[in-house]
C-alpha cells in the first residue's frame, strides 16, 4: 500500500514538471510571437514612415538625388540594412551612374585592382571611385538586376558569376537586395541595399518587403521625373513667349504714313519665335526704307539671327541711298558670326515720295511682285543678289545690284517670304507662285491693306486644318497718286 501511494507520488510529481515544461515551453513561444509580433508592427510603421515620406518628397519635386537619399534611406530603415544605393540610366546611354550612395554602404561594384593598391596607400581613393563610377549595364550584381529585370537577393556578391573577372574584383562579405526601377514600360535604374555578412542576412520576409518598396520607388521616381519634365517643359514655353513678346517689338508697331503711299505688313510666325523680319525706315530727305527678310531654319537660332540683322540694318541704312550698299554693310557686319549652316534673305528697297520711285535690291530673297493697274499685270523683280552670309563681301557685293521702278497711281508692290508660296494643303500640294501672283492680281485694285487681308484668307482656305510649315511675312505698298 505503501509502494503504491510513493509511485503515485512520483507520477503526479513527473506529471507536474512536464506541466511546468510544457507551461514554459508556451509562454516562451508566447513571448517568441508576442516580439514576432512587435517586430512585424515596427516594421509595418517603418514602412508607412516610408511611403508618407516618399508621397511629401513627391509632392515637393525634389531632386533625383534628393529623391533617391529619401528612398535608399527609407528603406535602409525599413529593412535594418547598412546601406544602400540607387544607380540611374544616363540618358541616351549604355551606363549606371551613382545618384546617392548612402554613407555606411558597402561596395556594390567590382572595384580594379590598381584601385585597390592606391586605396592601401589612401583610403579616400576607394570611395572616390565608388561614388564616381560609371557602371555598364552589363557589368557586375548592378547589370545582371537590369537584365534580369525583377528583383533579386544576392545572398554571397563576392561570389555572383558577375565578378569573376581577372582585372576587377570583389572581396567584401556582403549579403545584397536589388531591383530594377521601372516605370510606364523604360528602364530607370538599378535600387540596391546591402548588409555585410556579420550584420546577418537579410530573410525573405526582408526581400518581399524590399521588394514593394522598390515598387513604389519607381512609381515615385517616374512620376518626379514626369513632373519635372512639365515643370521644365512650362518654363520653356513660358520663356519662349516671353522672348516672342520681346521679338514682336523689333517689328514695326503701325504702319508708316508716307505722302503719296499706302504700305501695309504682317509677320504670322510658325512658332512662337520666328524667323522672318520686317521693317520700315525713315531715312529723311523724303525717303524712306522698306525691308523683309527670312532667316534659315526655325525657332529660336533664327529669331535670334533676325534681331541681328534688324539692329546692323537700322545701324548702316541711314546717309545710303544705293540698297545694294545698305545690303553690303549688313552683310559685312553680319558674316562673322552667321554658322555655316545658316544664311538670311533679305530684300531692302528706298521709297522715294517725291519721285514716286522704288529702288530695290535682293540678297537672295524671293523676287518681289509688282502690279500694274494700267495693263492689270503682274510682273516679277528679278534685280540680282546673293544672300547674306553665305560670301564676307567680295563675290556678294559684285552679284548684288539694285533695280530702279517707277510707280504710277494704282500700281502695287508685294514683298513676302517663302512660307507664302510653300504652303502646302493636305495633298502636300504648295499654294505656288502662279496662284500667289493670282490673288495678288485680284486684291491690288482693292489697296495694300485688301491684299495682305486676301491673301492670308486664301492661305487659310487652301491649308485648311493643316498646321502651318512656316513663318509667312508680307508687305504690300500701294501708290495712291
């Protein structure tokens, strides 16, 4: 009885340390949960600090660098890495290049062995060739991510196939996350963070974490970049309206009242600069300038090349009464600094109101037509030239000649550049000088102000909804008496 009672003892005491085990094996797997718990939250809130972050940084369109600190960064502390990196394309090319590296990162490229040998001497040559090194896309842990293109966890860098090369080497003990940054279908880069293998390595918990902040990254990185292009983009246009309303100055305000004429301009430019010039010039002893001038190319070089050839226009046109010689001068002036590739049309013609003649001289540019009311024809003045800026003088000043012509109450005079008779219509079809000649014909009986109103309208009427190729200018002079 006796025995009994001591072997019941025993069991209910065995049964009681294996309760006490058991009861203490849970509570560690409960205080085991309890931090897996806290971990997950903490890395949860990170996370959330990490895309509230992210979307202020979006909102204040930083830089790329700016940008990427705020990502590597982040994400640094999201998943307790030592460093990290983002790598961009650079533009039109075959090459990474650094645009943060964090403090603390270990090397993420192969590093040459010269390199490695200065950096014994001098520790900062190591750094400076990491943060100034350009990477190929098909270089190194950085290249294989991007042609790989989705992300990767390179458990052991030194060992990736990617290194085994004679000339640049790997040595740390690194463990690395990487993804490529993409966004609407182009390759922007290369995301990447590090710990060094004492650190410990990074789970696969950290890779799907890393792996949507990595998406989001480049969602955030592709939109700054879309913004920043509109911003950029504004901001062109809004310089190059503000340059269109300067240019638009240097053309004349009214039309000029001159005893015995009617003269009526207007430039209709294809862009917001244009290229196509003309002015009017008193000169005194009743005599005044009249010129029109189209400049090579569009935009702003050639805007800018019509300011020049304005202000050396107005600068030797007075005390000359030859327009070949005015034409000479500006040519002269104007040669030096004219590209190769680029030349100016010009034709400048002197009104004399007292002799109700017009002398007139082309550098090159589109003969000018003249209507007759007597016989209700239109001709063509052909005086010879060669345009500005394609000779310094000699040749230029021995082809330019001026052609005298007397005008008679009725009869008209038209100056217009080539984006008049080039006008094409949807069937790529140019308005052409016979059906110019044509409308001229028609509006000169009608005065200066008809013809440039007719001839604008039977552009429109022929293009149709088609854009317009280029700068249109036309000056129409009409003797009244």
């Amino acid at each position: 009885m006796q025995d009994s009672l001591i072997i019941a003892l025993i069991v209910c005491a065995v049964v009681l340390i294996v309760l006490l085990l058991a009861l203490r094996n849970q509570r560690k797997r409960n205080r085991s949960i309890r931090k897996r718990f806290r971990d997950m939250e903490c890395e949860e809130q990170r996370m959330f600090s990490f895309l509230h972050d992210l979307g202020l940084a979006i909102e204040n369109e930083p830089s790329p660098s700016v940008l990427s600190r705020i990502i590597v960064d982040g994400i640094d502390k999201v998943v307790n890495a030592r460093g990290g990196a983002v790598y961009f394309l650079a533009p039109g090319s075959t090459f990474l290049l650094p645009s943060y590296i964090s403090e603390d990162c270990p090397p993420l490229i192969g590093i040459p062995v010269e390199v490695r040998k200065k950096a014994e001497r001098d520790p900062r040559a190591l750094e400076s060739h990491i943060r100034l090194s350009r990477v190929a896309v098909d270089e190194g842990i950085l290249g294989y991510c991007l042609a790989v293109g989705e992300p990767i966890h390179v458990e052991d860098v030194k060992n990736h196939p990617s290194f085994r090369d004679a000339f640049t080497r790997y040595t740390d003990d690194v463990d690395a996350l990487l993804s490529p940054l993409r966004h609407a279908g182009k390759d922007l880069g290369v995301l990447v963070v590090a710990r060094r293998h004492s650190d410990g390595g990074f789970s696969a918990n950290d890779f799907a974490v890393f792996r949507s902040a990595a998406e989001q990254s480049s969602f955030a990185i592709g939109n700054a970049r879309i913004h920043r292009e509109a911003h950029e983009k504004r901001a062109m246009e809004n310089e190059l309206q503000n340059a269109r309303e300067v240019q638009s100055i240097l053309l004349p305000q009214n039309d000029p009242v001159i005893a015995g004429f009617r003269i009526s301009g207007t430039n209709l430019p294809a862009r917001i600069i244009s290229g196509d010039y003309y002015d009017y010039l008193e000169l005194g002893s009743h005599k005044f300038g009249i010129a029109i001038a189209d400049v090579s190319g569009k935009g702003v070089p050639a805007g800018l090349l019509m300011a020049m050839c304005r202000s050396a226009l107005r600068s030797v046109a007075p005390g000359r009464t030859s327009p070949s010689e005015v034409l000479a001068a500006v040519n002269r002036q104007l040669f030096p600094d004219i590209r190769e590739d680029m030349f100016i049309s010009m034709a400048y013609g002197i009104l004399d109101e007292t002799t109700g003649k017009l002398v007139l001289s082309r550098a090159g540019h589109d003969p000018a037509l003249l209507f007759r009311k007597e016989t209700g024809k239109v001709e063509l003045l052909r005086s010879p030239g060669l345009a500005l800026g394609v000779d310094g003088g000699t040749v230029f000043e021995r082809v330019t000649k001026d052609q005298e012509i007397e005008l008679f109450a009725g009869d008209c005079v038209l100056f217009y550049t080539d984006g008049v008779r080039e006008a094409v219509d949807s069937e790529e079809e140019e308005f052409g000088m016979e059906r110019m000649s044509e409308v001229f014909r028609l509006a000169a009986p009608l005065g200066a102000e008809s013809i440039l109103t007719r001839m604008q309208e039977e552009l429109r009427h022929f293009t149709g909804e088609g854009p317009q190729m280029d700068d249109i200018t036309l000056v129409a002079i009409e003797k009244k008496r």
